[in-house]
C-alpha cells in the first residue's frame, strides 16, 4: 500500500538560473485546472489498480514549482481529491499520529493569506526556497525576495500556527559570485528552523547557467570551493544542534523529513503532476515532464503517464547501497571484500563502522556517487569457474 504522496505544481513567476526542474513560467497559473489535471491522473491511476492508497497517508508533499503562486485554497483540497479527509489535528513535530503535509513556497509568495489558508486546511510543514540572504546573489541567481522577505515569510508562517519549517540554502556559486556563505549559514539559523537543506550548485544542461558557463561569461563552480562550503556548513549546523541525517539535510531532534526519509527506506510512493514519478512493486513509471503536454494528456486519456520500467536485480542491489550510504543510519553490510573497502575509506576518513553499520562521513558525502559503486562492485558475487566436467551450458550462473 502507498502511504506517501507527492504532487507537483509546475508554476514559477520566473526560472532561476541554474533550474532545470519540470516547471514552467505563469506568475497567475489557472490553479483550478492543475487541481483539475491531479485530480483525474489519480482517479485514474486508482481505477487501474496503479494507487492502491493506504487506509492513512503518512505523508503529502506538494513540490514546485511554486506551489505558494497558486490560489491557497486549491491546495487544501488535494487531501479531498485524493478521497482522504483532514487528520492533522495534533502535534505539528514529527510523529505517527498526524500526517506529515509539506508545501514548497518562495518568500516573496508566501502571503498572509497563503499562511492563513494552508494552515487552516492542515499543511503543517512548510519548505522555503530561500536559497541565500545575499541580496546580489538572489539576484545573480534569477529570484525574487530579498533578505528581509524570506524572515517575513518565515514570521508569517508561526504567526499562522505552522512551526515545522525548512529553509533551503544553496552552495557551492561559481568563485565570481562573491557572497559570504559562512554568513548565509549564520542568517538562517538565527531564524531557528527546525531543518535546513542544503543543495550544490549543478550546471545543467538548457539552463541559463549552462549557457554562461559553455560561452565563457561565468566560470565553471570550483569542486575546491564545493567541498569547503559543504564541510563548513556540517559543521556550523552540527554545532548548532542539527543532526546530519542525509547527505544534504539537518534536522533538530524530531523534525527529519518523514516524506524525504520514504524515498530513501525504499518505501512505495505516489508521483502526481508533470513531471513527477512514482515507484510500486519494484515498478516505476513517470510523466510527461512539460506541464502543458502532460494536461493534455490528462485531458485526452485521463493519464499523463510518460514511460515505466521494472527494476533489474542488480540496478534494485546499486540503489540500495546508495540510498543506505546517504542516510546517517548507514548500511549493513558483511564480508571479507566489503571489508577491504572499508577499511580504506576509515583511513581516508571517508567513513566509519560499528557492528551495525557502515556510515559516510561528511567528508565521505561528498563521494557519495564513487562510493555507492565501489560499495557495490564488493558485494557483486563472484563467478566460479565450473567443474572440466560441467555442461558448457550450465557455466556461470551467477549474477
């Protein structure tokens, strides 16, 4: 059964540099008919067998996008549309008793009224793109607010009753951008949120980003200073109380993110929207990533479905040992190869090992990709040769 959901709302007022996420640009999105879209998707998928629902969601996360653009009270009706009625009365920290609903917002969104109505309808965890308090920097960066817009939004949403917050930061700017991200760390915790995400610079492809940097105008980020903002940042919010619960998020004690937690346990989950994916049964599938093709797919076939795939055993095995390496609870592993590799990554520093577990160290995080496959490769198997006398046909069965 599925008990955790993710809806995606595609609309921006404007793309940042560096975004290549499923979005698209409306500052005054038709909210109705994106409610209209979700909505058809699961009673589609709930008709082919596709959401077999649990009797309770543990968590909801409504993802942008900007969900903070849209009419505040269509998002409170997505607990309708699901066929799933409000059970958030009770305590706003983490726990099995209430469910978990998350929305994304942007500070220059995030309106008393936005506050006021996502409250009243029961989102009880909030996530900020705040990205930096350097005003030049949001503005080399292709965003909105400015400092004092994002301490407001967060001011807007405890006025409102909403205590549960997260504060995305991003680092690792190209060395031309000259922001102080040891100050942007000490400006977010003096807002006190209870979690903070932390997220590297990427170039990608058909971004602004990219183009700046493959036409020379912006220099390609530096891994030096990646790797130093990354390790400063563990230990300025180690210090504060944070625990480094995954590679890229800090939590006090209680308010890890239940929703985040499922994708790394390997949980089943419900993708709903453009571009959105969903995992069951050892099946994937996803959807058409442009918002405006995926609603007529909707429109026209009830779905917006894009492709899907079963997971081979060896991509399902590689998987595993990614999504336990990035988690502070580790991974357990035995054996004589998997102890050759990690014993050198003790004496890299790159990780540490109980009887439990093996877990990376920040300064192991930071290899996570180059680990998880090396990890792997030791726990791959070893094919025997056969005995002379074997049929050649029955040789190497090993996988």
């Amino acid at each position: 059964m599925i008990a955790h959901v993710y809806v995606h709302a595609p609309f921006c007022a404007r793309r940042c540099v560096y975004c290549d996420f499923a979005v698209t640009v409306n500052r005054t999105p038709a909210g109705a008919t994106w409610l209209a879209a979700v909505s058809r998707e699961f009673g589609t998928l709930r008709a082919w067998g596709d959401a077999p629902l649990a009797p309770e969601l543990d968590t909801l996360y409504v993802g942008g996008g900007t969900p903070s653009l849209l009419d505040p009270r269509l998002v409170g009706r997505l607990p309708a549309a699901l066929g799933r009625g409000n059970r958030n009365a009770g305590p706003k920290r983490d726990g099995p008793e209430t469910l978990e609903w998350t929305a994304e917002a942007n500070p220059e969104s995030f309106t008393e009224a936005v506050a006021r109505e996502w409250a009243a309808a029961g989102v009880n965890r909030i996530s900020f793109g705040v990205q930096s308090f350097d005003r030049a920097t949001t503005e080399w960066m292709g965003r909105l607010h400015s400092p004092s817009d994002a301490e407001a939004a967060v001011a807007r949403a405890r006025t409102a009753g909403v205590d549960n917050l997260s504060l995305d930061l991003i680092f690792g700017l190209p060395d031309t951008v000259s922001r102080s991200w040891e100050t942007d760390l000490h400006r977010a915790l003096d807002l006190s949120p209870p979690h903070v995400s932390l997220y590297g610079l990427t170039v990608e492809k058909g971004t602004q980003l990219f183009r700046d940097v493959t036409s020379g105008r912006t220099p390609r980020p530096s891994h030096a200073r990646y790797q130093e903002e990354y390790l400063l940042a563990a230990e300025l919010l180690a210090d504060a109380g944070y625990e480094h619960y995954e590679v890229s998020n800090f939590a006090l004690p209680g308010f890890a993110s239940r929703h985040n937690r499922a994708y790394w346990s390997g949980a089943s989950y419900l993708g709903l929207g453009n571009g959105a994916h969903s995992f069951h049964d050892g099946r994937r599938w996803w959807n058409e990533r442009e918002w405006e093709e995926y609603a007529a797919l909707v429109a026209q076939n009830g779905h917006g479905r894009a492709g899907q795939e079963r997971t081979s055993p060896k991509r399902s095995r590689l998987e595993s040992v990614w999504l336990g390496l990035r988690t502070a609870q580790g991974l357990e592993v035995a054996g004589r190869s998997v102890d050759r590799v990690v014993r050198r990554w003790e004496a890299r520093g790159l990780a540490t090992r109980d009887d439990t577990a093996v877990r990376l160290t920040p300064l192991g995080w930071l290899l996570l990709d180059d680990l998880a496959v090396e990890l792997d490769l030791a726990l791959q198997p070893v094919a025997h040769p056969p005995p002379v006398d074997a049929p050649a046909d029955r040789a190497n069965l090993s996988t």
